[in-house]
C-alpha cells in the first residue's frame, strides 16, 4: 500500500471518529463486540469440533477441561478440577467436576468427555490436533475418572487433551456426519449457550440458564455484527459501538484512545503468534531450502512492520519465537540465521545458484524456461496482512519474481490453505506453552498429511528429518534442563532448514469501552490475555466481565 493510500485509511477512521453515526442502544447487559472472523455475512454454524465454527464455539459455548492462562503461565481447572500422570507416563487422569449441567439440563458426566474423544477418533476430520496418533484409549476408571491411556510417553499431550471442546453424548450421538453438522441450536456447559437472534449480519447468544459457576456470567448476551474487514470493525469501534475488540488499529492513540479517554483502551502485549509467509513446499521451486532463503532475503521486514503494522511489533529473528518464549530463546542460533536481513543482493544469487535465472526482461525463470509467477493468498478485508502481501509482492519483483497477491475470503483462505490449495500465504502459527508445540507444527513429519487433506497446522507441507529425534525426545523427557537442550536443537533446525518464512510476531490485539462493561485485563492488571481471539483465554474474560451499575453513552 502506498503512503497516500495508507493516509487515506487513517483519514476514513479519523472522519468515523468526528462524525458519529447515533444508533440504537443495545438492551443493558448486551455486549457487543468483534472477534477474529472477519466477514460479510454469518453462516450458522456453531460446531466446536471443525474450525469454520463461529465464535465462540470452541471455548464459551463448548468448554474444555482446562484453560492454560498464557499470561500468566499457569492452569486454571474448569470441567475437570485436577489431573496428573499415572503408570511412568503411559496414562493421564482427570477429575470431572461435580455438578455441571449442559444447557438442556442434563447432567454432564465422564461420560461425556470419553464419548467426545472417541467421536474425534471415529472422524478424522475432528481430530484437529491429532490426538489419537498417541491415545490408544479413553475410558472411565472405577472412580469416576476419565483415564487416557497412551501408546508411549507423550508429556506435551496435555494441553491438546485439557483444551479439547467437549460434546454432550445424548445429542452428538444421533449426529449422522458430525464433520458437515453446523449444529444451529447448541447444546452445551459453556457461559454463553442460547442462540437469540442469527441473520446474515448479526448474531446474538444469551446466557446458558443452567452455567455451573455461581452467578456467572454476569453478561447477559453476547452480540457479534458481521463486518467485512478491519476498517468497518475500526469504524464501529471508534464510534463506540463495540464494547470488546480484536482489531488492527492504526494510529490507536489518536484514532481510538483520543475519542474517548476515560472510557477507550487498549492493550497489545507480545503474545500473538508469529506471523509467517507459508511456502508450500509440494510445489517447485519452493521445497529448496535456498530458495525459501532467498525470498526471505528479499523481504524488507522493517518496512512491513512500519507499513502494515504500523510499529506495533517488530521483525521476526530466524528462530521466529514470538516473545511469549523468551526464556527460551538461544542467541547462538539467532546469530546463524542471516536469511531474515533485507539482502537483495544475496536474494539474487540464491536464486540464481538454484537455476533460476533471469531473461532478458528481468523475469525468473524455471530452468525449463516458464516464468517464475507466485501468488501470495492473503484475506480480503485484513488490511495489516494485506499491506504486508503488498510490500511482500514488490520485494519479490525487484529480484526478478512474477509475484502477485491473491485477495480471499476467509473461509476461502483457510480452506485452501488447509488443503495445501496454494503457492505462498501469509497466515498465523500454532501457540503452545514450550516451542516444542509451535515447531511441530512447522517442521515435524508426523504433522504432513496428503494434499487435499485439511490439515490444522502444517500448511506448508514441511517434514524435517533432523528434528524427528529430537521432537521424539522431547515428548519422553520431564528433566527441565535436557528439556531446554532440545528446545534449542530445534531453533537450531528451523534456522538452517527455513521450512516457512518468519515476518513478525503479532502483538495479541485487544480494545474495550468501559463505558458500559467493566472487569477487563489490561497493561496495569495483567491477569489473562485482554483478545477475543485468544482462545480458550476468552473464557476467563467471558466469565468475568460485568455490566456497569451505570452505563451509557
């Protein structure tokens, strides 16, 4: 995006901000709000199970056993109220709390939780961490305790296990197809269960009447309008028509916080995921390393922070750790990796060792004499990563590459990036609570599936040979200080190996108006992650939030 193009963007928000449109106040305990999904029109679809879900399917209508605070760095119990390993590591139990009910009434039980990871294991398709390529079982012990029992040690299963959204048996079990089920009327323990209202362009979700925490939530319903991309969310946001957000905004202090000192804030800490430019490496020439290196070298990192982020983050290091690790970051392997500077010349001549060759015209070449033409899938409407393509497109240009961006709709994006459906895409990474959980999703073998083949998180279609012992280890050791010797054989591999290009970690987005709401974390009182899209976070706010005594606007 160009300077004048990027002014006329602060321009728009400026001109929404002194001039608000007057519309109708939602009822008292309404809150209204944005969250990840970033479309024109709704599609009624509140299946926990399958990623195209609605928000907030997976962890505020649906629940899992326990929530990790990625601020804090701790658990928190939720349906299960303690767990432990049992058998040297071949089993991990947990305790289900007493007393839940799903939002029918009924009353959820062990049960439950064994029918939903077995329904998981029956349907491929739903298994989006791929928990039953080290489960052999799930059953009820003799005291009530769901056991999982494990085909060999695996430690970092249990934030996979305790996250798991869980289904209620005595519907999902009528579910022919569970994996094409949009379940319109959710069953389910969450705060936030009772659909009030769903058109193209809205939605609403009431309070579940049988919510097992006392007195929560104190938020009557929550209400998500539809908005096609960042600059209509922004819009709504300044206007103070939202209450809660997940947004990209540019110049937020004068755009946003000016508008409404008292009441309009926000908070960006580190702790998004990395940011990443996906080569999929199924498609010539993007599975050599070196050329991977190349386009890396080709990408100025600092103006994209600058224009597409505008300075909120900074450009990524070759380990690509975010900051939210790092205690676990190893400066030796960030000093190997070069192939993050802005480096056009060194760009060229990686690309021209690796037989690509420029004509006459300046343009690459395959060395069977095609053009060299990449596209860069990025979604329509997510104007940070869109300007960040932009920037990306002409980097590559000017080493000789075709290179255009491929604006797409979100369920379009996904689908075709889970599908392998692409040459590059700018797209989030997987977060975990060590590096191992984020690099197996970039680097690891047992994370490939076959093109075509949704696959959760390895995109790019990436399998390191080096790094499979050193993952295999990992998942047996309980030893802190061999645990950190691993997690730096791995940086060491990801930097020599380049299996998907870093661009920056994303600050965790996150504004609110306390003009009508109050119980937000922020900058002062850190207690959980302030972004919508945190998940499943979200809970914790969700179940904290509360109306203020007197509210309006």
């Amino acid at each position: 995006m160009t300077g004048r193009a990027f002014t006329a963007v602060l321009a728009v928000l400026a001109f929404g901000a002194g001039c608000r449109v007057e519309r109708a106040e939602p009822p008292r305990g309404v809150l209204t709000l944005t969250a990840s999904q970033s479309q024109a029109t709704w599609i009624r679809n509140f299946n926990p199970l399958m990623p195209s879900c609605r928000w907030p399917s997976a962890a505020g209508i649906y629940e899992p056993l326990a929530v990790y605070n990625s601020v804090k760095g701790e658990w928190v119990p939720w349906l299960s109220t303690r767990w432990g390993w049992r058998d040297e590591g071949l089993t991990l139990a947990f305790e289900v709390r007493e007393g839940v009910k799903w939002s029918d009434g009924q009353p959820f039980t062990a049960d439950d939780v064994v029918f939903t990871f077995e329904l998981i294991k029956r349907f491929p398709a739903l298994d989006q961490k791929s928990v039953w390529k080290f489960l052999d079982g799930v059953s009820v012990g003799t005291d009530g305790e769901v056991l999982f029992t494990f085909k060999r040690v695996y430690v970092p299963a249990l934030p996979w296990i305790a996250h798991q959204p869980l289904v209620p048996r005595h519907v999902w079990a009528a579910i022919e197809d569970p994996v094409a089920f949009t379940n319109p009327n959710p069953v389910a323990t969450g705060p936030f269960t009772e659909v009030r209202l769903f058109q193209n362009q809205v939605y609403e979700l009431g309070k579940n009447p049988n919510y097992w925490q006392p007195g929560k939530p104190a938020v009557e319903a929550l209400r998500l309008p539809a908005f096609p991309g960042n600059d209509q969310a922004n819009l709504a946001l300044v206007d103070g028509e939202l209450d809660w957000a997940a947004n990209y905004v540019p110049a937020v202090d004068r755009v946003f916080v000016r508008k409404d000192p008292v009441h309009h804030h926000y908070w960006f800490p580190p702790i998004g995921s990395t940011v990443f430019l996906y080569a999929n490496t199924t498609r010539a020439p993007l599975g050599a390393v070196s050329v991977r290196k190349a386009l890396s070298l080709a990408i100025d990192r600092a103006l994209v922070v600058d224009v597409a982020m505008s300075r909120y983050t900074t450009a990524s290091d070759a380990t690509a750790l975010s900051s939210s690790y790092e205690k676990w970051r190893d400066p030796a392997a960030v000093a190997k990796g070069g192939w993050v500077v802005f480096d056009p010349v060194q760009a060229a001549r990686l690309l021209d060792e690796a037989g690509l060759k420029v004509n006459g015209k300046g343009q690459r070449l395959h060395p069977d004499g095609r053009k060299l033409s990449l596209s860069i899938a990025v979604v329509n409407g997510w104007s940070d990563w869109v300007r960040a393509a932009q920037v990306i497109a002409r980097g590559f240009k000017k080493v000789g590459i075709d290179a255009s961006v491929r604006l797409l709709d979100e369920g379009t994006w996904f689908q075709r990036l889970q599908q392998g459906d692409f040459d590059l895409a700018v797209g989030w990474s997987y977060e975990g609570v060590a590096p191992y959980e984020f690099y197996r999703w970039l680097m690891s073998a047992q994370t490939v599936l076959p093109l075509d083949t949704p696959s959760p998180g390895n995109w790019h279609r990436y399998g390191s040979l080096a790094a499979a012992p050193i993952f295999a280890e990992l998942e047996r050791t309980t030893d802190p200080v061999r645990e950190r010797e691993l997690e730096v054989k791995l940086q060491e591999i990801f930097v020599d190996e380049a299996p998907a290009i870093p661009l920056f970690p994303n600050p965790s987005w996150g504004e609110f108006n306390t003009r009508r709401f109050e119980g937000f974390p922020d900058a002062a009182n850190p207690w959980a992650a302030l972004s919508p899209n945190k998940m499943p976070d979200a809970l914790l706010v969700l179940t904290a939030l509360k109306p203020r005594a007197e509210a309006g606007r």
